[in-house]
C-alpha cells in the first residue's frame, strides 16, 4: 500500500527530527518542502530506509509501518460492554494492601476500570479522607466547588438530593460541569441503615441497546445539545452537551445522563417531540433489570468508576439511618497514564529479562564470561559492596548498550558509544539515577586511567583495546571536567564494578533476584 509521503516524513524516528530523550518532534510541519516526496526507498532485514527529495534520511521497522491505530481507550470499541448477569460472581476488585504493594495487581484493578467501567477495593483503612488517598494512589483529585471530597449522607440542608436518604435513579455526576469529572470514587465508612443498595448501569450498553433497537432516536440523542444546569448559594454551573456523546467515527465516547440537572430546552416543537420521545426510551433501557447491577457497598469498600460512562443509583434507606460515604472525584487520563506507565514497566522488566535470557548468553568482547554474567556479577558487586538501589541498578544494566549486536562494532574498530545507547534506552523506565552512571561508565575509564597511574595495568586484554578505540585516557582538562560532573563518583564506582566483573564460572545471582528493586526504582 502507498504511504503518504507527509505522514512518513513527520513520524520520522532520526535525532534530527525528534529528541532522543523524550521522543517530541524538533521541526515544524511547515519547516518540510513543500514539494517534498520520496526520492528512494529500500526495504532491507525488515526496515524501511528512505531517501527524500531534500536530501534527509528515514528508516523505520516494517512492524511499526504495519501497526493500527491504538486510539485513547475512551470510545465504546476499547470497552467490555456489559450486562448485571455478567457479574454474578461480583465485580471486579482486589484487596487494597495487596494493590499498594503489587504493581500487577495495580494495573489489573485499572485496567478494569478502563474497560469495564468500574472496580471494588476492599479493606481500605475506614478513615475520615482515606478516599483521597485512593485517588492518589493512581492520579489527582479533582476538585470542585462540593470540595476535595464530599460526604453522602443526610444533611439538613442540603443542595443536592444525594444528601438526602431518597432512592436515585441512574445518572451520572456533574453533567453540567465542562469539563465533567470522568472519574468518581466512593468510599464506605457506615453502612447499617436499612436500604441504601448501590446500583449501577452500562451507560455505553444502554447507548449501543437504543442504537439496535432505535437508531433514530439514538441519532436524536447524540446531535440534540441539552442545557445541564447547577446552582445553589456559591455556584452557578452551566454546560450543553448531547446526552450520547460520540466521536468524529460515530463512536460513542460520553454519556451525560442526570434528569434532575437537565435544563430547559428551547426548541422547535417537532424536535421537542423527538427529543423526549427518545430520552424517554433511553432512560427505559436503562432501568431495564437486567442492565441493572446492584450491590451493597460495606465498611471498607471503595467503589472506582467511570463517570461518563456508567450510571449510578441508590435505593432509598431510612432517614434516621446511619448511611455514610465519603466521595471525591479524578479523571480517566491520569489512571490511564498510570496504567500505560505500569504496563510498559511490566513490559520493559519482561524485555530486560528476555535479553539477559537470550542475547546475554553472548560472548562478552573478548573476556571469559557472557554478557549476562558480566552484568550479574557487576550487579552482585555493587549489592556487596552496599551501594544504594540506584547503583546497584546502574552496574547490573551498565551494558545493555552493547545488546542489538553493537558490541562487535566496538571489537571492530568502531566506538559504538554503547554507554550513551543504554542510557538513552533505559530512560524509559528509570531517573537518571541509574541511567547517568551508565552514561559516564566509560568516560570513567578514561577518566581513572588519566589519574591513577596503575589502573590502566589492571585493565584485561579486551578492555584495554576497547579504551584506544573510546579515545584513550583522558588529558588533564579533560579529567578536571569529568571530575566536576555530579554524577562522576556514580560512575567511577560503576565502572570499578565493571572492571571486576569477568570472573569465568563466578556464582552469581540470576536476573530475578533484582527484578524487585528494579520495580521499585522504575515505580520512582
């Protein structure tokens, strides 16, 4: 298939067109020509090399060429749409120490909040602003003019029926707000009250039911604006938003539904007429028992859910009960930056494995060890020797630079400038903590040859080949700004971690031993 000469050009991977570090493009769109078209292109061992018309030069990895649109995760195609009797067996949720603690356990509560709409955590401490903590445990507070947080419970005067004991009928919060809160938490502190069942609705479910069942009233639905309307004594609160919400695909991506905060609307009365008659049938489906998931939230428990997405009910309960919630609200994007984030730790703790598995079974230049036991026992070392978490990351990774088969150029002849590779790929995950001694490493041979007379004599065979090829001991200005840098006395310990570790047949720890606090020092 032809690609489009614009769109290759601008998804350039070069250190010309994008920083190395954090991947943001360095050109404007109209820096390129405007005539700009492919003058060559060869595809050779699975990547795509591009010669342009202005002269610059792109490759790219065929499987990137190939790859599909991932989208943001919002619309109804990323989510499980869902019915009550998918969760017979209760809904999705996890023990609230165990997700602190286990940054798999994390993400799956996440990742079902993102697809599904909603999760349970259990046992999290009763305490007054504990729901804050829950928020924070993945993003930030949203705050509103109810506050950081809010109580559910009866109040005497209270601006909004939650605060009442009265049955809620699904809706979902602050529709009248723009931006709305995506997210919403509830944290139980007392329930003992008769009554006071939560209740929940597949907001994207009842949309794609009126679609099939309807789909004029769902076309109705997604291009009529309605006025949604707040005030009390503090606040007026205004916003106009169709109830069904969908993309430029035709996608639903919102749901605003809250009768009690729907406003007038000015109209002709033939759309009137089609507007209530199919706001009407919307807000049928959704009490449908079987859309209807019902449950009863204990002493305890925080409920996480998507607020432009699920409906949220409560039976009514007795007033002179004692029902209280604690409440506040956050947003989808930062959830889903913490999940992504914890998924790609996952991922890259999966890769570093696999090449310490595989590639590091590898001769090490020249030396009587393999890369990966080169690396173990630098890491061993460190961890010997007592250094922080960050060194010790920093000597087991020194390395990775030389995996992708760059460590024969260097034996070759050619300075691969491995130290600065691994750095540049490691920053992904870890600070520069970790990934700045490993920048440094080998500047810190040089550095220790320039001023320590009888380093250089203990240096092997390979590594001191490998020195004439990075450029040979430093001289004596060159030393001085080394020495100047704040993290040289990192590298120099890395690198004396580094000189130790060719130890043919040495006993070493295996890679999951630091898995741990790789984990933690990738979480920060």
């Amino acid at each position: 298939m032809p690609l489009s000469a614009y769109w290759l050009r601008d998804n350039c991977p070069c250190t010309e067109c994008r920083d190395p570090r954090n991947g943001q493009k360095l050109f404007q769109i109209t820096d390129l020509p405007a005539d700009l078209a492919i003058a060559e292109q060869v595809t050779e061992a699975g990547v795509l090399a591009v010669r342009w018309s202005d002269g610059h030069r792109s490759a790219y990895p065929v499987e990137w060429l190939t790859q599909a649109g991932a989208g943001d995760g919002r619309t109804e195609q990323d989510k499980r749409l869902w019915s009550a009797e998918d969760f017979a067996a209760g809904p999705p949720e996890a023990d609230w120490g165990s997700y602190l603690a286990d940054p798999a356990e994390r993400a799956a509560v996440l990742a079902a909040v993102r697809r599904s709409g909603f999760a349970v955590l259990r046992g999290v401490p009763v305490a007054d602003r504990q729901v804050l903590a829950v928020a924070r445990s993945f993003g930030y507070v949203r705050e509103t003019n109810y506050g950081e947080l809010f109580d559910v419970r009866v109040e005497p005067d209270p601006n909004n029926l939650a605060f009442t004991s009265a049955a809620i009928a699904p809706h979902t919060d602050n529709p009248y707000r723009d931006p709305v809160p995506t997210l919403q938490l509830l944290h139980c502190l007392r329930n003992d009250s008769a009554g006071g069942d939560s209740g929940l609705v597949d907001g994207f479910r009842a949309a794609a039911v009126l679609r099939a069942e309807a789909p004029e009233d769902f076309a109705v639905l997604t291009r009529t604006p309605v006025p949604f309307v707040f005030r009390d004594r503090a606040a007026e609160l205004r916003a106009e938003r169709p109830l069904i919400e969908v993309d430029g695909l035709g996608r639903v991506r919102e749901v605003r539904f809250n009768n009690r905060s729907i406003g007038t609307l000015r109209l002709p009365t033939e759309q009137l007429d089609a507007f209530y008659a199919a706001y009407r049938r919307f807000a049928e489906i959704t009490l449908r028992p079987e859309l209807q998931l019902t449950f009863r939230l204990e002493p305890g428990d925080c409920l996480v859910f998507d607020n432009v997405r699920l409906l949220h009910a409560r039976t009514a309960f007795e007033q002179d009960g004692h029902r209280h919630l604690q409440g506040c609200y956050a947003d989808l994007d930062s959830l889903t930056s913490t999940l992504a984030v914890l998924d790609r730790r996952a991922a890259g703790l999966e890769t570093l494995e696999q090449l310490f598995a595989g590639e590091g079974l590898g001769d090490y230049l020249g030396e009587d060890v393999t890369m990966a036991e080169h690396m173990l026992q630098a890491g061993a070392l460190a961890e010997a020797a007592g250094a922080p978490a960050h060194l010790v990351a920093a000597a087991l990774l020194h390395d990775v630079g030389h995996f992708g088969g760059s460590g024969l150029e260097l034996m070759q002849g050619q300075d691969n400038r491995h130290s600065h590779t691994g750095a540049d790929w490691l920053a992904q995950w870890f600070g520069p903590e970790v990934t700045e001694p490993i920048r440094l490493h080998v500047a810190a041979k040089r550095y220790l040859c320039a001023v320590e007379p009888d380093y250089r004599a203990g240096l092997s065979e390979a590594s001191e080949y490998t020195l004439r090829v990075q450029g040979g001991p430093m001289d004596a200005e060159e030393a001085a700004a080394f020495a100047a840098l704040a993290g040289a006395a990192d590298a120099v310990a890395v690198r004396r971690w580094d000189d130790r570790a060719k130890v043919a047949d040495a006993r070493t720890p295996s890679f999951a031993h630091f898995r741990p606090l790789l984990e933690l020092l990738m979480a920060g």
